[in-house]
C-alpha cells in the first residue's frame, strides 16, 4: 500500500511498486482508489514473465532462471505434455522461450515461433540451409540464428521478417 497525490489527469508519481518475488508468472493488476467516499479507482496491469531467451538461460549458460518460481525439485516431476509442433525437418536445437513465444530452428531451413501456450506455429521463417547446431537466442524483439549456409540471421520476433544477415566465415558455423 502506498499514499500518492496525483495529477489533473489522474496520473501520479513519486512512488514505487515493488512486485513480491512469489508472484506468479502472468498479468497483475495494480488498483488505485481515492480517498473518501466518492468511490473511484483506477487500475494498471503489469505482466510477470520468466523468459528463457536462450540456451542455458544467459550468455554464461548458467542453466537455470534465477527468477522462476513455479517449478521446483519438487512439483517438476508433475509435469505433463501441453502441446506438440510437427517441423517437416529434426529439430536439435536448444529453443528460446521469450514473450510468450517459443523460437527454435530445424533441419528443413525455418526458424519458427509457437506460442508458448497452444502450441499454434505463429510465423516461420526460411533460411538458406538447415539450422541444426545453432540456438536461438531473443534481445530487444529481435531473435538471433546461425544456419548451415553460414550466415547469421536477425529476425523481428513478431513478424518474422528478417531484420539483417551477416556472413560468417566459410565452414564456421555461428553457435548462438
């Protein structure tokens, strides 16, 4: 709980909400309500998110997010099957989880993104070789991916245009 004074418009400043680290991941509300007896409130959503945004969780791949909160040692084993997505090629590959979007390459040349939720394919994108050894890895809605044409591929997380390519050395293959 927290006193603020706003503006005209209703906007106010000066205080912080800090988020409990036991919140789950998902949408939360912040509700303000005026004092007195005139009864009227406002309320703002704010989204917890517990992205793994490439293998190994950062780039020194410590293999865990320090921010999840849901599974533990003991509930993983509950675990149970949501979805599955079909590539016409393998996928070996490490995915990205990020935004509620799951990004991982195949041997058939695409990069693809599933929601996280339906497994529902939400965009795919075609390189010029297999992604085979590459990982994804998602920073500022761009994903980053290496294929076996050997160029590196920057794509928007949303749409799936590519944003960029660079070629990499011959025979090199980039490892996200």
């Amino acid at each position: 709980m927290a006193l603020a004074v706003t503006s005209a418009t209703g906007a106010f400043s000066g205080i912080s909400v800090t988020v409990p680290y036991t919140a789950l991941p998902g949408t939360h509300w912040v509700t303000g309500v005026a004092r007195g007896t005139t009864g009227t409130s406002a309320q703002a959503s704010f989204r917890v998110q517990t992205n793994w945004s490439q293998s190994g969780y950062s780039p020194l791949h410590w293999g865990r997010n320090p921010y999840e909160n849901v599974l533990n040692t003991v509930n993983v084993g509950t675990i149970d099957l949501d979805w599955t997505f079909a590539a016409t090629g393998a996928i070996t590959s490490s995915p990205a989880v990020a935004g509620g979007t799951v990004y991982f390459g195949s041997a058939d040349d695409n990069l693809y993104a599933v929601n996280v939720t339906t497994g529902a394919k939400v965009w795919s994108f075609k390189t010029g070789a297999a992604i085979t050894d590459s990982s994804p890895a998602v920073a500022n809605g761009i994903v980053y991916i290496g294929s076996t044409d050997d160029y590196l591929y920057a794509v928007n997380a949303t749409t799936g245009a590519q944003s960029w390519k660079f070629k990499t050395r011959r025979g090199h293959q980039f490892v996200a």
